[in-house]
C-alpha cells in the first residue's frame, strides 16, 4: 500500500523496500534515504530495536502500525509521524509534509550539517511540488497543485477548464481553483471519453453539456462556450456517438 502512495507522489522515489529488519537496516545504511516507513512489528527485531541500531543522523522516520498503544513509545524516540492502519492517501501526505516542516526547517537530533545540507539541496516539499501529480490510472483521481497545497480532484467532479496562458481555471459546481499548468498536460491526464477539447481556451466535461446551438456549447449551470472552428468536427463527432 505504502509503495503504491509513493508511486502516486511525484517527488517521492522509492528506493528500496524488506520485510526483514534486519535486511532493512543495511538498506538504510547503504542507500541512506531521506525518509523511511517503518512498521513496528516484524520478523527478527521490532522497529523500535531497528532504531537503536540506525546512526545518529537517521533518515526522517515515520512509524505505521495498527496498534495505537504504540503511540507513546514511538514519540520518545522522536519520529516524525505515526500512521495507524489502515493508513488513507490524504494521511500519508500528512504524514510526508510533516517531513518537510521537520526535516528541512532544523537538524535532525545528533544530524550533521553535511546531512541537512544534502536534503535541503532537494527542497522537494509541498512547496516546490511539481504542477501536477497524477494517480496510477486516468480515471480514479488528480492530485493538482493550488498555491502551496495538493487539491484531490475525480475528473467527474469537472464541469470545465478555462486556459489563461500557463494558468488553468477548473471550474467545479460550487468553487473554482487556479493552477500553473498548460492546457496540453491536463489534457493528457484527463479521461479522453469523457472530456472534449472544444476550443484552446476551453475543455468540457460531457456530461455538463446542456445544449449546442451554432459554435457554440450551453452548460448546465448556463456557462456559454464558443466552439473553435477547427474543433467542431472533432466536437460534434464526439458528441454524435451518444446521440439516441
């Protein structure tokens, strides 16, 4: 599960992965990562033991185990988090924004400034996330990045997007957000059976297409939108397979 969320987060790289503590403690110190998702209970030592074993100038460790007695125990060992089970993707980005809080903002204790230095090259914190991160598969969701926060979005949700140079207005049917990105690349993200590009301005969801009357598109919610000349074959194509 954990290695599925890494997958999902651009600026996470999994590097390696045991179900033996002690394979993962020669992992840790060969490959020397930034942060490490810990369980507790494990084959030939606990994850509490496999801490005592690490150098002072650890990796950030966030603990995950579905006992939440365990709690106590694992803030006196200073972890940066401590997920229980079943652990959701919204508390796992929780859990890896309070690394950057942590871990970039002051030393780990007993950390060396050359092991801060090298983190803090990276810089790779919800703040400097990349403008977009996608899901596995086109149509379960969108992680997108608005100002300095990650938004959820299911393409469905979508009523339309607006293009504004490098900047998108995705229009929901109760707010709007703006994000830095290019028309091109959203489009790439979004399920193509169930979005149009209708103009270069503009992609619209299918569903919220209300009526067509010349070039141009009525939504629901009453938002008129110019079809581009050389989009309306592509457009009324589209549309034509869902005619009765």
């Amino acid at each position: 599960m954990i290695e599925k969320y890494v997958q999902k987060v651009p600026f996470l790289e999994l590097v390696g992965s045991t179900e033996s503590a002690t394979d993962a403690l020669f992992l840790i110190r060969d490959v020397k990562p930034e942060i490490v998702f810990l369980d507790i209970e494990m084959p030939e030592m606990t994850g509490f033991e496999l801490l005592k074993l690490l150098p002072a100038t650890r990796p950030a460790v966030i603990m995950i185990t579905a006992d939440p007695s365990y709690a106590l125990e694992g803030y006196e060992h200073e972890l940066t988090d401590y997920l229980l089970k079943p652990v959701s993707f919204e508390r796992f980005l929780k859990a890896v924004n309070k690394v950057d809080s942590v871990r970039f903002q002051k030393h780990l204790p007993g950390g060396s400034e050359t092991t801060h230095e090298s983190v803090s090259s990276r810089k790779e914190s919800l703040e400097h996330l990349p403008d977009t991160a996608f899901s596995g598969t086109r149509n379960d969701f969108l992680l997108l990045k608005e100002n300095k926060k990650l938004i959820k979005v299911a393409p469905s949700e979508i009523h339309f997007i607006e293009g504004m140079r490098d900047y998108l207005k995705l229009y929901w049917a109760d707010r709007v957000a703006v994000i830095h990105m290019t028309m091109a690349k959203i489009e790439e993200a979004l399920p193509p059976a169930q979005f149009l590009r209708v103009n270069r301005s503009y992609i619209v969801n299918k569903k919220v297409i209300r009526e067509i009357e010349g070039n141009e598109i009525t939504t629901n919610s009453g938002r008129k939108i110019p079809i581009g000349v050389t989009y309306r074959a592509n457009v009324l194509a589209a549309l034509q397979k869902n005619r009765i």
